[in-house]
C-alpha cells in the first residue's frame, strides 16, 4: 500500500474518526514503545511542517526517522528509462529505491514540480518512479500536483471545527510573487469532493484547476460572492494551469483582509503555511481569532500519525 492521493484511502471519512481517536490516545497515554521499524524521509525541496510533522508522528508510534535531503546531499538521480548515464546525474533510481527498500519500512518523498512542463509534473514523473522501484510503501510527502498529507490534516481541522454542520467551505486564490505549485490546491480539492461540504472555489480567470479536481464545486469568479456566508476561506496561491507554470494576476485586492472575512459567517481563516504577511493575508486576520493556521498545522502530526500507522503499523 501506498500514500498518493486520497485515492489510496478507502474510506476518507473513517480515516478522519481513527486519526481524531489516535490523536486522543497519544494525548492520554504519550508516544508508543520502540517497533524496531524505521522510516526514511526524502527531501529533494525546503520544509519546516512536513519533515518535522513526519518525525514527531514517528516518535509518536516509535519508529525510528531517517531526514535525507536528497536535493542537497545525495547524488543526482536519473529517472530516465534505458538512459546512457554520461551526464550530470550518477545514481539511478532502480539501485536508489532498491537500497532504500533494503534499508527501511517505508519511504516518505517531497519532490516539487518543475513549473515548465505540465506533461512531466502531471505524469509524477518522480513519485511515480518511486513508486514503481520501490519494495515498500511510499508516502507522498508533497509531489509535483498533490499534498495529501496536508489535506488530510485540513479535513481533520474541518471536522473538528464543524463536528455536526455541512460546513460551506470556500477555496480562493491570493497573490503572491512567484510560481507556485497547484498541488496543496489539487490535493484539498480532492479531498474536500469526498466530504460533505458546500464547496465553492473561486479565482480570477486564467487560474482554473485541471478539471479532475473541479467535481464537486461550485466556480465564482467574483471572490466576494463566493465569501459570501462561508464557514472556512481556505487561502492558497497557485499558478496557472492553463498557461502553465505562470503568474498570470498580481491583483492585490484578493488579499484576504477583514473586510474580506466580515463578508462570511464568522468564517474560519485557513492556510497550508509558510505564508507571505499582507500578500496573500493582513495581519489583521492572521493574527486574529478567526485565523486557525496553527490547529491546522498542528494536526499534520494528527494526520501523518495515522498515515504511518496504516502502512507499517
Ligand atoms: N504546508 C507544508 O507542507 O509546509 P512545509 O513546506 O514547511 O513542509
């Protein structure tokens, strides 16, 4: 078994009860006994949340972690087929996984898209070669179009804030000064098609989402309409899709502000994090009340907890 995308999860709405209620266990009871079994977290890109979220839940279960930042440290890998290897990279990824599977129970992976071509980033190109070589289990840990582990703990934190409602659950587009990813976007779309929300995303136009993460929701280009009476504004930039890889709008009046937020149902203020101060958000609202960007980010340990569990218990 593998952690790809909430497709490698049966049940979603299952997962989220067993992740509160190990939450609730480790908080009672504290970090479980040594297992002997080991993890290994591949970096090929930066990261505070995911790397460290990934180790305390192994702690937590008594996994042993191993951080290798691949990207600066290890030797450049192929993921060519049949390549003749006289060029920049010196190690292939069928002896890498190979060793890596010998080495350790699981293998969690970041690797970023490369922004320039969408058939390679949309094809996972990387991930899915780990996935091919590899003999254990792979956690996606934010590849080229998805981040499940942070949408995993997004929902989390949604059923937590709205244990009973059908909450209204807005996904807007902010500014923000370089290219990035839609996977936090793609994956949250993905997850929250599974949940019983009232979903409506909304950016300018240019910035639509390839339509496999468009099911269930609703598209308003006119970002104050789409606020209107929400319960969560989810925030994040993207770049465009269509024209893919650019930052087509710098239009700052899609910063969330508390003008913004007054517009929604004493909505709740989310983000994936790190996020840029009076770009993508005032101060105003990142620093108020209705901002719960540190729950959310706390339960990445709730989420990767479980991730880990299920795969090597
Ligand atoms: N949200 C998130 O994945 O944070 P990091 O990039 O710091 O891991």
């Amino acid at each position: 078994m593998n952690y790809f995308s909430v497709n490698d999860v049966d049940d979603p709405n299952k997962w989220i009860d067993e992740a509160l209620a190990l939450k609730n266990e480790l908080e009672l009871k504290g970090p479980k006994s040594k297992t002997g079994k080991s993890i290994c977290l591949l970096f090929f890109n930066s990261s505070l949340r995911t790397r460290l979220s990934m180790q305390k839940a192994a702690f937590n279960l008594g996994v042993e972690s191993f951080v290798f930042n691949v990207g600066s440290d290890g030797w450049q890998l192929e993921f060519g087929d049949g390549t003749m290897m006289n060029g920049n990279t010196s190690e292939h990824i069928i002896e890498a996984a190979g060793v890596l599977s010998s080495y350790f129970d699981a293998i969690g992976v970041r690797a970023f898209p490369s922004l320039t071509s969408r058939e390679d980033d949309y094809s996972e190109k990387i991930l899915s070669q780990f996935i091919k070589h590899c003999s254990i289990p792979v956690i996606n840990m934010e590849s080229a179009t998805l981040h499940p582990l942070q949408s995993f703990a997004d929902v989390i934190t949604i059923k937590e804030l709205f244990p009973s409602k059908k909450p209204k659950v807005v996904v807007s587009w902010a500014p923000h000064p370089k290219a990035l990813p839609q996977a936090v976007t793609n994956s949250f779309m993905q997850w929250a098609g599974k949940m019983d929300y009232d979903l409506v995303i909304t950016h300018p136009k240019g910035y639509e989402l390839a339509p496999e993460f468009m099911a269930n929701a609703t598209l308003e280009y006119d970002q104050d309409k789409a606020l209107a009476n929400a319960d969560i504004v989810y925030v994040k930039n993207w770049s465009s899709y269509k024209d893919y890889g650019r930052i087509l709008s710098q239009d700052e009046s899609w910063t969330i502000t508390n003008a913004k937020m007054n517009l929604t149902n004493n909505g709740k203020f989310m983000h994936c994090l790190p996020v840029r101060r009076n770009v993508i958000v005032a101060d105003e609202v990142l620093d108020s009340e209705s901002s719960v960007v540190i729950h959310q980010a706390g339960n990445r340990v709730t989420a990767a907890n479980l991730v880990i569990q299920k795969l090597i218990g």
